[in-house]
C-alpha cells in the first residue's frame, strides 16, 4: 500500500517530559486508512559520549489532535519497552564478554616440546 506522508511537531516548554512531540501521519491514498506515528529520542550516556537512540511507537487515534493527546501515554510506555531491552541487551553482552576464554601467551601449544629437567 502506498501512503501519504505529513509531519507534525508540537512544541510545549512547559511540558518538562516531552516539550516537543514528533507524530508523523501516514495516509493511504485512498483515504480510508490513517496511521500515526509517534518519534521520541531517548539519551544514553556511554564511554563514547553521550548518544541518542530514536524510539518510535505508533498511537491509536482518529484525528492528529487524538495523536498529539495519547502522545505521552504511549510515549513512557514504548521508553520503558526500549529501556528493559536495552538493559537485556547490554547483560547478555556483558555476559558473553565475562565467559570468554582468553588464550595464554607464551605457553607452548605442542606438549612434545617441553623438556622436563
């Protein structure tokens, strides 16, 4: 199916939790079928310097400003998802990482060769 694209972008200093709210609207050509889709970043500190990681959850809703009221809703829902599977993510790395085996250098591989006094 091909859709039809608009942006939008409201922007609420006052709201300290998200002051700005990204929805995209996806709209079949047709017309019968709209979609939104909400875009948030979620910041995350690592040894390289501070990232971003862009999270994006699609909002049920009829109109734009339904969009833009379920926004942060779903927004803390899809942060808190993204969240546990980052942390799941960087355990199992964290895990392999602790189980690997590190060769020893300098030990001879053929046992032959050792001399025993």
């Amino acid at each position: 199916m091909i859709y039809k694209h608009e942006e939008y972008i409201e922007e609420n200093a006052a709201d300290s939790k998200f002051p700005i709210k990204q929805i995209e609207q996806l709209t079949s050509l047709d017309g019968k079928v709209k979609k939104f889709i909400g875009r948030v970043s979620l910041a995350l500190q690592t040894p390289m310097g501070m990232t971003t990681i862009p999270v994006t959850f699609e909002i049920e809703a009829a109109t734009i400003q339904e969009a833009f009221a379920k926004f942060s809703e779903r927004a803390e829902a899809e942060i808190e998802s993204a969240k546990r599977d980052l942390h799941a993510e960087l355990q199992e790395l964290r895990r392999q990482n602790a189980s690997r085996i590190i060769p020893a250098t300098g030990i001879p591989t053929d046992i032959n060769k050792i001399k025993l006094p």
